[in-house]
C-alpha cells in the first residue's frame, strides 16, 4: 500500500416554483468574512485520516488560511456517490462558470471539507467493496481529523446519491456529531425506481465482484440517463477527465446496498435537522419514496424541495445554483424558539 506522501496536517415540503419561499426564511447573515485581501482568497488543503491501515484522503477549501485564535466557521463535509470521487465538489469547468460547490460555499463562509473514501481517488486500495457501512467508518476517521484541525465536534452535511446515503448512515451512527443534513439524489426503499431497476439486473455480479467497470461513457450516463439536456455535456467531460485519472473501476458496494439491501437508513434513527433534496427528473428514487422518509423523521426542522429543470445529478445541473440556494438557506436556518 502506498504511503500517503502529505502529512496528517414543521413539516414544509416545497416543490418547483416555490424555492423562493426558502429565502424568507433566511434570517441569519451568513459568517462575516475577513477584510484583508489574503483572506479573502479561497484557500485549499490537503490531509489524511485513517481508518486502521487504510490512509484516507482528505480536503479543505475556505476563504484564507486557517490562523490561531480566530472565530470558528461553521463545518460543511461533501460526501460523494458510487460513481466519482469527492472531484466531483471541485470542479472546474473552462468557459462554463462556477462549478465547485466547495468555492461556492467557501465565498458563503463556510470551512468546506471532503474526502475520497476507500478504494477511491487519492485513498488507500483494499479488497473491500467500499459499501454503505464502509463509509460511515470512514466519516469516523475524517471526524477525528476536523476535531483536531478546527476544534469543532460538530458539523453540517451533504451528500449526493450514495453519498446521502453514506451520511444518513452515519448520522445514525454519531448523532452528537451533526449539525444539519442536506441529502440530494437520496433513496429510501428504492421502490419503483427505474435506475434501480435496472442495475439491480446485475445484482449478481456486484455480489461476486468488489469492483466495477466505470469508464467515459458511464460517467456520461450519470448526467444523461434520466433528462439528456439537464447537465452541460462540457461538464461531463470535465468530470470524466478527472476521474479517469483513478482508473476505470470503482467499488460494487454501494451498488450491491442500493440494489439487494434498502433502506439503509432508518428516518426514525435520524435525529438532525434534515433537507431533502430531489431533482424533478431524477431516476434514483420516487417522489412517494422520498415522502416516505421524510414523513418518519422525528425532526420537525426538516424540509424536502423539488429542483425544477434537474435530473440524478444536483451537483453537475445546469441549475445546480437552485441546489446551492436551497442548501445554503438550510444550513443557515436559525435556531427555532422552543414553544
């Protein structure tokens, strides 16, 4: 195994044309930023957790270096799915505009994390199949490092398909740990979903295989099997070109979870403050999915917005600032008044 190479350094379901009724309830300015023209850059770095003997690759963006003494940020984690890693926060998109939720949400204010988790990107290579469970472990040994590197106990969420999936589990797991949730492209029993259907025709082989093929044309169907025209194909591209850095194979775990083991996540066990996240198009999970978990969840901070225009993928839409907006309007919520 290779050596890491840096050092350890009310119920409101709101759908479509009713996003701009989020924005009210907005009331907290969001962190003041620095006024010197070095912190008012956006400044990234990189760690690594472990998980036992497996190194974990970790990364940071926010606006200017990290100094002693100052006021703390509130903490967002990006978990990624099945099919990329966490460059899939990051991206950059020549002539396209913005496309890394992590500049997006650095300029916001927030101190932005995210890691490759096992058997992905910069992170260590096993013979597991990286499944749901895997990475509730993995977010384990990423919360040891954010302790150290900022203090904080706690912090805020998001994850996207399997990545949703990965940080409701772990919600579950270590509920003192979690500000608010926002889960995007999440599924709940997957019951009636076209995309599961048709991957679960290769349950089979995800049971047998730790590993899967995912080359271009693969990473093209993300943004294209359930609306073509939801994403900007230039963005694929860019997203294929980084991922196939890693090679063309990725763990069958989530996969095998999705297709064989739903739900993996219990609403009921889920104690945070929760957004539900679904584009209009989206193949992974029924709207009747998504209301069922949502209609069990314990929390009465909890909302489940519809994004007009968008498929499977919030992060590479073509309207990914509806998914920003909502997100950011979520994770600023001020503390409701207890009556």
């Amino acid at each position: 195994m290779t050596r890491p190479d840096h050092p350890l350094p009310r119920r409101a379901v709101i759908r479509g044309a009713g996003l701009g009724l989020i924005a009210g309830a907005l009331t907290s300015a969001p962190p003041a930023r620095a006024d010197d023209a070095e912190a008012s850059e956006i400044w990234s770095g990189e760690y690594w957790a472990r998980k036992g003997d497996v190194p974990l690759w970790m990364f940071r963006k926010r606006l200017g270096a990290p100094r002693a003494g100052e006021p703390a940020r509130p903490i967002v984690f990006f978990v990624h799915g099945s099919s990329v890693t966490s460059r899939a926060f990051d991206l950059h998109v020549p002539g396209k505009g913005e496309y890394s939720i992590m500049n997006e949400f650095a300029r916001y204010g927030f101190d932005c994390w995210t890691m490759d988790h096992e058997n992905y990107g910069k992170s260590g290579r096993t013979s597991g199949n990286a499944d749901i469970a895997s990475g509730v472990e993995d977010l384990k040994a990423a919360a040891a490092v954010l302790v150290r590197e900022t203090g904080q106990n706690r912090c805020s969420f998001i994850g996207e398909s399997s990545g949703a999936l990965r940080a409701g589990a772990y919600a579950m797991a270590a509920p003192e740990r979690i500000n608010r949730l926002v889960l995007a492209a999440f599924t709940y029993k997957g019951t009636g979903s076209p995309t599961l259907a048709k991957r679960a025709e290769q349950v089979e082989y995800y049971r047998a295989h730790n590993m899967r093929k995912r080359d271009r044309d693969m990473i093209r169907s993300i943004a294209t099997r359930d609306k073509p025209g939801t994403s900007d194909l230039a963005a694929v591209e860019a997203l294929a070109d980084v991922e196939l850095q890693f090679g063309d194979q990725v763990p069958t775990g989530t996969y095998l979870d999705m297709t064989a083991n739903l739900p993996v996540v219990q609403p009921e066990r889920v104690l945070a403050p929760v957004l539900l996240v679904r584009g209009e198009y989206d193949g992974i999970a029924t709207v009747a999915d998504i209301e069922e978990f949502f209609d069990k969840l314990p929390n009465g901070d909890r909302q489940f917005v519809i994004l007009p225009g968008t498929a499977h993928s919030v992060t590479l839409a073509i309207n990914r600032q509806l998914f920003w907006h909502v997100a950011r309007s979520f994770l600023n919520m001020p503390s409701p008044m207890a009556t």
